[in-house]
C-alpha cells in the first residue's frame, strides 16, 4: 500500500519551483533527472550542480590568448547577427562563423541576481572542480561593457531586465567581476572567444555590416546608394568612351 507520502513533491523539485521564476536558468529541470543530488548540502550546492555542465557537455579545451572579447555593440557593427534561444543551460552559447549568428540563451536580470551569482562564484572558488561560474561571469562582463551593449541584447529579446535601467546590468557584472579570475589554459569560452574575434578582424564583414544599417535601413537611402552607384559607374564609362574615341 502507498504511503500518503508517495505523492508529495521531492524536495528538490520543491526548490526548482521556488528558484524558476526568480532566476529562471533553463535546463535546470531537465538535469533533475540527470544528475545526483544525494549530496545536496544547501541551495546554493543545488543550484550549482544543476548549473554546471557535466564533462561530457564541454567544450574543446583550448589555451585563450588574451580576453579581448568584442562587445556586443562591436559584434553587432561587424555583422554579427544575435539570436535568442530558449530554454538551454547559460552555457551553451553558440558562434556560427558561416552565418556570422550568435545564440545566447535567454538571461533574466532581477534585484537578487547579483547575490545569487556572488554565492555561486564565492562557492566554486572554495569548493568547485571547474570555473565555469567564474568564466561565465568573465565573458558576460566583456559582452555587455556598457548600457548600450545591453539595450541590444534586449532588443533581440536576450536579456530581461528587471532593474531600473540598463546601467544597472553593466555595472552588476563589473562589480562581479572585480573578485573574479582566469586560467587562460581552461577558460570554458576559449573557443566562442576566439572565433568571435576572428569574424571582427575580416574587414569585409563590417564593411557589409555598415552599408545595411548606415545605408539600407530604408528604402529611400537604398535608392539614393543605388543611384549614386549607377551614376558614378555611367560617369567611368562616359569616361573611358571619351578616352578612347580621341
């Protein structure tokens, strides 16, 4: 016979369902089934292992250069196109160098997030195996350097902020940061890191990426480009004719 217990909720579950909607870090409850809470000593050890990627989920390890990530206003300038995807980990942030697309997954900002990334931070430097937290925070900081780096990731519907102003997030993650480190041999992010720096230094792409939003974002300055491009090809073949027929 089942005990009137069989039915109630487990606790982890429990604390999933308080956690959501303040935080809301997809993927949580998919890894409620795929990873061992046994050991469970706190929230913060909770929200750790659900956070976390296994060894199996990370990247390539490959030794970062220099952390000269490009803002998302740079990466937007070079053509970068931002796509939001839903419910995946916080780390599974993806560059297509083809399409010159970058997914990052939804991130919701409210009053709490700072505290709750204080104690992750604090909680992975004492008693982590990895610094994905550390490096997490790390990349974020240099994505959204300023308000303006953070009003584009709203507009794509990537973050949503739950603070007064956009100023507000920027400075979280620098204040975040300021007891943060990096071991360049085992930085998660190396490789999205060094492919997003790539895609910047070819001149053609921020070439194309400025005569879309300087010069194509309506029809009317489509027009005028077009004709001026016409105009100037007519005027070097009435040139040339000229030339040649003396």
């Amino acid at each position: 016979m089942a005990s009137k217990d069989d039915n109630k909720p487990h606790i982890i579950k429990l604390i999933h369902e308080f956690t959501k909607d303040s935080w809301d870090f997809s993927k949580i409850e998919d890894n409620l089934e795929s990873k061992s809470f046994d050991r469970v000593e706190h929230l913060v050890d909770f929200l750790s292992i659900s956070l976390v990627p296994s060894e199996s989920d990370r990247p390539e390890k490959k030794k970062l250069g220099t952390l000269t990530t490009p803002t998302i206003t740079e990466l937007h300038q070079a053509g970068v196109k931002f796509k939001m995807v839903p419910n995946k980990s916080l780390f599974e942030m993806k560059f297509d160098q083809g399409s010159g697309v970058l997914e990052i997954p939804h991130l919701k900002v409210v009053k709490e997030t700072e505290l709750l990334f204080r104690n992750l931070l604090a909680f992975e430097q004492c008693h982590g195996s990895t610094n994905c937290i550390n490096d997490f925070v790390v990349l974020i900081n240099h994505l959204v350097n300023t308000p303006k780096d953070v009003d584009l990731l709203i507009q794509f519907g990537i973050i949503e902020n739950w603070l007064p102003d956009s100023v507000g997030v920027s400075t979280l993650f620098h204040n975040l940061v300021k007891e943060s480190s990096i071991i360049p041999d085992n930085f998660y992010f190396s490789i999205l890191v060094e492919n997003m720096k790539s895609y910047c230094r070819t001149p053609w792409h921020r070439w194309k990426a400025t005569l879309k939003q300087d010069y194509f974002r309506n029809p009317w300055t489509g027009i005028s480009v077009f004709a001026a491009i016409v105009l100037l090809v007519l005027t070097f073949v009435q040139t040339v004719y000229t030339v040649l027929k003396k």
